[in-house]
C-alpha cells in the first residue's frame, strides 16, 4: 500500500512572511501569476512546489 502525504498549500500570509514581502505584493503576483496558485473559497493557496519553483528560479534572476 502506498503513503499518502498531504502537501499543506501556503497562504499569501505566510508566503509574505516567508518572502519579506507585504501580503499585497503577494497577491499582485498571484494575479500577474508570478507565482501560480488556486483559489479555493475566493482565498488563494500557492503548493509547495510552486513555492520551491518560484524560489529556485528567483535566486537565478
């Protein structure tokens, strides 16, 4: 049987906090779709491994 693993998605909250950045910035980029999230009940989730991307392919810029 396989483990199933629940990948927990971040709020614009805590991507602010994790990024130095205002809640605002962050939801300008989900909206210019910077960083790719969803919304699930009108609230956006970025997964983790967008966040990861965006991260990687930051530090090259």
């Amino acid at each position: 049987m396989t483990a199933i693993t629940a990948e927990r998605f971040l709020s614009p909250d805590e991507l602010a906090a994790r990024w130095n950045l205002t809640v605002k910035a962050v939801h300008q980029m989900l909206r210019r779709d910077e960083v790719h999230g969803i919304k699930i009940r009108n609230k956006w989730r970025v997964a983790p491994d967008e966040v990861a991307r965006f991260e990687r392919e930051g530090a090259r810029r």
